[in-house]
C-alpha cells in the first residue's frame, strides 16, 4: 500500500507462523505422559512459541516505523494523515510491550523448567544437564512419594508429600496450614482454620468440606436440628451436631373398666397418662435407653394400668390408672399419671365412675386425657369400642344393658426428642 506518492516504501512482510501448541500437561494421567507433556510443552515454548513472538514483534516494530514514516510525510500534505500515523505508533508500542510480556513469561517458564529435575529414585547431584544445584531445586522421589527441595545450606530436605497430602515442609511436620511458601515459591493455596471459618472473615483461602460443615455448624448454634418421634421401646442416638435436645414424654394411658351381665351397670374410665419435660445438654451423651409405656390392657374386670415412659434417667411419666369395674357403686375416678423427672410435670386426667351424675343413663364414661392425646369417648351396649387418640389417652369404660363386656384399651405413649445445634 502506497501512502506517499513518488516514494516506494516497506510493505509488510508474512505473518510469523507460530503452529500448533502442544497438550497442556495433565496431572490425572500417568507420571511418565505428564512428565513426557510437560517437557514437549516446556520445549515448544522455548524453541517456538518465544521467538516465533519475539519475530512478530520485530516484524510489527519495522512495520510500525514505515507507517510512522509515512504519516510524517503525509502530515505535511494533510492533518488526518498524521492522526493515523499517531494511532499506529501507539498499536507499535502496545506490541512492543506485549512481546515483552511474552518474553518475560518464557523466561519464566524456562526458570521453573530449570529447577525442576523430575520424577528420580533418589536425590541428584547435579541440576538440569549436568549443572551445579541451586537454591530450589526440586523432584519428586518415585520411592518415598514425596516432593524434595533442595538449599545450599541444608541440601536435600523433604518439601510436601506427593501422594497423601500435606504431610512435611523443609522437615517440619505437624500443623501446616499456615505455610505459605517453600524456599520462596510463594502462592500455595492454604486451607482457612477452624476458628477462620466459623468467624466467616476470611475471603482469601478455599473451603475444604469440613471448614465449611464447622462454619455452618456455628452459624446455627441453638437451631433445631431435628424431631425425632419414638413410639417403640429403643436407643436413641445423639445425631450430628447435636450438643442438647429437648424431651417431651407422656405415659401410657389407662384402660376402661369392664361390666358384668346386670343391665344398666357401667365401667369406669381408664385415666390419662402423666407428662414430663426438660432439656438436656447432650454433648457428652451419645446414647440413651428409651421406654415406651403401653398403654393398659382392657377386661371384662378392672381395667389395666398404663405404662410408665422413660428417656433414660433424664426425664420420665407414669401411666394413667385403669377405671374400676361396674358395681353399682359411686366409687372414686382412676388416679391420672403424673410426671415424675424433668423440669415440667404434669399429671393427667383422672379417669371416672358410676358415681358420676355428669353423664346421662345408659352410657358409658369417656377415657382421662393426657397432655398429647385424648380419652376414648362414651358409647352405650356395648364395650368400650370408641378408640383414644394421640399418646396417652384413658380407654372408655364399658356399659351394659345386659351383657358382659370389656372396657376400651389406653393408648400408649411417646417420647418425642428434639435436637438442637
């Protein structure tokens, strides 16, 4: 391209070919390929990659002056020529630098290549191509798996394990987590520690997996973790990250009392269950043995107590009593459980009998209730069919308009446990 009439000047020569790179060396493959790409690597940047940028640069910098050149000439003929010439000299100098920067990055390359020696059995005496050692050198030993590093004043010393971790640094063991360069190759990347996680300040070092479980476990200190309901006579176990638990537990309830054949004769109600509550600081606890009370077994007779439920020896409930059978009588009400360890208790509803004028004739009394569950309710002929609900609640006793029958069953109890961080 012509910028001056009656002057011939440089035109630009071919591009600078630089080719294809090789792979990037890839750490999960086999020592021997990672070893063979990282050399076939290391090579191309030094026989192509920086002279093929260094020949450009120079290309671009001869370019650049004859672009210069010609805006000179042409700033006398026309004033925007000379702010195209201005615009190509700064792209020159922009390339300059650039190339530069590449140079400097190969330089580099070439330093880290001169220190490392490569996978060896045992520690060399020499450095790269029979040179004398110096200050950070460095293998991997395929014997012992760990990184050697190599100082004047102390010589081959083990720098960290290539196998399993963090193990050792310039020959000191135990806690490594604040080293942060090993003779002078600064920037590994160091995991926070445990009080650097919880606190949430740090915003420079990578979560592993346990940091980060230990900060979210410190950031909900006090929540609730988790409810577990236990119907059944078992073990309870102290769930992760668990340090107190709360216990809410009730009894089992009592059964219904029966009748016999007279008609018009009617069973007592079985009584509620008594309830318990207290919280618990768990952290030295891992296990607890829990009992579940049944609730009390219904007859043609007095009915059966309810059980008593239990978190260990931490917190306990008695079972309602079970109502009394028919005789005619005007008799007291079943006794309700009660609670009898932890921080709340509380008893349950007493049961009831013939001697009550609060229901109607010819039906039967409903069950005691307790503080998670209710009492079977009144029916008339017949045994006491109506169920409890919830946890704890009395059977209904029976009624009789000429036939035998057996009160309603208690329900049994729970242990209900929440766990908090």
């Amino acid at each position: 391209m012509r910028l001056n009439r009656g002057r011939k000047y440089l035109m630009a020569t071919a591009p600078i070919s630089i080719g294809p790179a090789p792979v990037v060396p890839d750490a999960s493959k086999a020592e021997a390929d990672f070893d063979a790409d990282y050399e076939e690597r290391m090579r191309w940047e030094g026989e192509v990659m920086v002279p093929g940028i260094n020949a450009l640069a120079t290309n671009v910098y001869t370019n650049a002056l004859a672009v210069a050149e010609d805006a000179t000439a042409a700033q006398a003929a026309a004033g925007q020529a000379g702010l195209h010439a201005s615009a190509a000299g700064t792209a020159a100098v922009e390339a300059i630098n650039s190339a530069s920067a590449a140079a400097v990055s190969a330089a580099e390359a070439r330093y880290v290549t001169r220190l490392y020696l490569g996978p060896l059995n045992s520690d060399p005496a020499t450095g790269s191509g029979g040179a004398p050692l110096v200050d950070g050198n460095w293998y991997i030993n395929l014997v012992s798996g760990f990184i050697r590093c190599y100082t004047n004043s102390a010589g081959w010393v083990h720098g960290v394990t290539g196998v399993s971790g963090v193990s050792t640094v310039n020959g000191q063991t135990g806690n490594v987590t604040t080293v942060t360069s090993i003779n002078g190759l600064t920037g590994l990347v160091i995991a926070p520690t445990q009080a650097e996680a919880e606190a949430g300040i740090e915003n420079t070092k990578p979560m592993t997996s346990l940091r980060t479980s230990q900060a979210i476990a410190k950031s909900i200190t006090g929540s609730l973790l988790r409810i577990t309901v236990i119907t059944a006579s078992s073990t309870w176990t102290r769930g992760q990250g668990t340090k107190k638990v709360r216990i809410r537990l009730v009894g089992g309830g009592g059964a219904g009392g029966g009748v016999g054949g007279a008609s018009g004769t009617i069973g007592g109600s079985g009584a509620g269950a008594g309830y318990a509550e207290t919280l618990l600081d768990v952290s030295a606890i891992s296990t607890v043995a829990v009992i579940i009370g049944a609730g009390g077994a219904a007859t043609a007779t007095d009915g059966g107590n309810g059980g008593t439920t239990s978190f260990g020896s931490y917190c306990a409930a008695t079972g309602g009593m079970g109502g009394l059978q028919a005789n005619g009588g005007g008799l007291s009400g079943s006794v309700g459980g009660y609670g009898t360890i932890g921080q709340i208790l509380i008893g349950g509803e007493p049961g009831m009998t013939n001697g009550s004028s609060t229901y109607p004739v010819n039906s039967s009394f409903p069950g005691g209730n307790s503080l998670l569950g209710f009492g079977g309710a009144p029916n008339r002929n017949g045994a006491g069919l109506a169920p409890a609900y919830g946890y704890g609640g009395g059977g209904s006793g029976a009624h009789s308009l000429g036939n035998g029958a057996s009160g309603g069953p208690g329900k049994s109890g729970v242990c209900i446990v929440e766990e908090y961080a």
